[in-house]
C-alpha cells in the first residue's frame, strides 16, 4: 500500500441541512495518484491528518453547505 506523499488539500464541511460535519484530506500518495480520506474531524486519524496538513503548510478551510 502506497503511503501519503503530500497534502494538497485540507477542508473541515458542516452541512446545513443535518448539521453533520466531516473533515476531508485531499492527497497525492507515492505512487504518484490522487486520492481522499474523509470522515469524522473528531476521530483520532482525520485529527492526525489535519494536522499533518498544518505542518505542511495546507490551510484547513472550514466550509458551511
């Protein structure tokens, strides 16, 4: 399995109509292919990642749907 090589995008999403709210992690791994993780911006990994995406640079945008 190919590991995250950077971050290119980071963005924390509340939606208006249930008031959920998910983080997601745009990325580019080894194998030089796009990919994105997504889920709770509470869990221990999306977390992690966020603020891997800091450290990197990648401003975590916080969107309202």
């Amino acid at each position: 399995m190919a590991r995250i090589q950077k971050i290119t995008k980071a963005y924390v999403r509340t939606y208006s109509d249930n008031g959920q709210t998910m983080a997601y992690i745009e990325w580019i791994d080894t194998r030089n292919e796009k990919g994105r993780t997504e889920g709770d911006p509470d869990n221990a990994h999306m977390q992690a990642l966020l603020a891997r995406a800091e450290r990197e640079g990648v401003a975590v945008e916080h969107q309202q749907w």
